[in-house]
C-alpha cells in the first residue's frame, strides 16, 4: 500500500514538473487563430517580396522585407 501511495505521488510531481516546463512560457507558443487571422497579409507581403525581387528593384525588396 505504501509503495502504491509512493509511485502515485511520484507519477504527480512528474506530471506537475512537466506542465510547468511547458505552460512556463505561454506567449511564446504561437496561436493558430493569430496566424489565420495574418495568414492572408503575410502572404500578400511575401508575394510583392517575390516581384520586387524577380524585377531586381533592391530599394522596394529591402523595404518589403522592413
């Protein structure tokens, strides 16, 4: 019975540890209602990126790139 109370309360610090370590910096986890949301815009900048850089005007790329 003590071994079992002992191997429980080992299995919970292990678990406790293991969500601190992960939940310990919640804002740097990327949100994915955040990335649908800027998912369109990202793509617009990158596609006048891929003009700027494929019609070589380096002051418009180095600005897209900003």
């Amino acid at each position: 019975m003590k071994t079992e109370f002992n191997i429980i309360l080992i299995m919970i610090i292990l678990a406790s540890a293991t969500l601190f370590l992960i939940y310990q910096n919640p804002d740097q986890t990327p949100k994915s209602l955040s990335l649908e949301k800027y998912s369109s815009e990202i793509a617009q900048i990158n596609e006048k990126s891929k003009k700027y850089q494929l019609i070589e005007d380096v002051q418009k790329f180095d600005e897209s790139k900003k």
